[in-house]
C-alpha cells in the first residue's frame, strides 16, 4: 500500500481513483455518534452513508468510526485506490504516514485500538491519499452525520464571510 499526498485540486484523479469525505458527530460531546461519509466513484457515481452508532463516544471516535464505515463501503464497492478528504486534523496526523524527517504523530492511547482498526482497513487499499480540508468543504459528510443522530444541518460560514472585528 503506499500513501502519497492529495493530488492539487487543479489536476484530475488518476483513473481508478475514489474520493471519500468522511463525518462524524457527537451529540452530546460525548454521546451518541451519528457517522456520515461521501464515498464518489471514479465513473462519477455518489455513495453516501448516514449511521448512528450503537455506541457512546466523543466527537473524534465519530471522525474515526465514519472514516473505517467508508472505508468498509468502499472496498465492498471494489475500490482499490482512494483520496481520504476531512476536516479532522486529528485523523489526518494519526492516520497519514510522516513525510521524510518528520516525527509520527504521538498515540492516543483512549483511541488506539480504533486507529489500529481503521489502519487494518486502509491496509486492504492499494494506494491511499489524504487531504485535510476546511469545514466548509466538508459539509455534505457533515449533514450525513448529523442527520443520523436527528440533528439539523450545521451551517459552516465560509472563512470570507467572518464577523470584522471593530
């Protein structure tokens, strides 16, 4: 398996190539999970998914549980090759091997069996991109997430459209 940096946006996916925008909510923080996730397969068919966890966590396990719930679609899809998208940079830094000279990120110890989990999952793929991206660009996974738990969509502000201070 190798793991290389998401592609600039400008450039189109290589072929065989899914996207996957991953969610996950906890409503309380913690409490029950709602996971949601975008999976888009490389001859442009959406997937989506939107489950509510059994289970109590904290909004970071919702993150991981919704990224191993597509990761589980995708490869029953018969995906080979995917580009991870979220907007948890906890996910990013846990799960995104160290570029040259850089340290791992440090364990999670409450979290390490889940991350041990998720990295079986990501091993059954051929090629694996990750991408952290901004909460606005990741609304769609968002609203699955909550939408699973019976919550209504959050709105995320574009960063243009921040309060001015005065």
């Amino acid at each position: 398996m190798t793991h290389t940096a998401a592609l600039p946006v400008a450039q189109p996916a290589p072929p065989g190539l899914w996207v996957i925008h991953c969610d996950g909510s906890a409503i309380p923080n913690p409490g029950r999970m709602g996971l949601g996730a975008t999976l888009l397969a490389p001859d442009g068919q959406q997937h989506t998914l939107s489950h509510t966890s059994s289970l109590v966590g904290c909004n970071n396990e919702a993150e991981l549980r919704a990224l191993m719930a597509a990761l589980q679609q995708a490869h029953a899809l018969g995906a080979r090759a995917i580009a991870v998208r979220s907007d948890s940079s906890l996910l990013i830094e846990q799960l995104r091997p160290p570029q040259p000279g850089q340290r791992p990120a440090a364990p999670i110890a409450r979290l390490a069996a889940l991350f041990d989990s998720a990295r079986a999952w990501l091993a059954r793929f051929d090629s694996v991109q990750w991408q952290w991206i901004p909460r606005h660009r990741n609304s769609a996974a968002d609203t699955l997430a909550r939408a699973a738990l019976g919550a209504p969509a959050k709105v995320a502000p574009h960063p243009s459209h921040k309060k001015k201070k005065r």
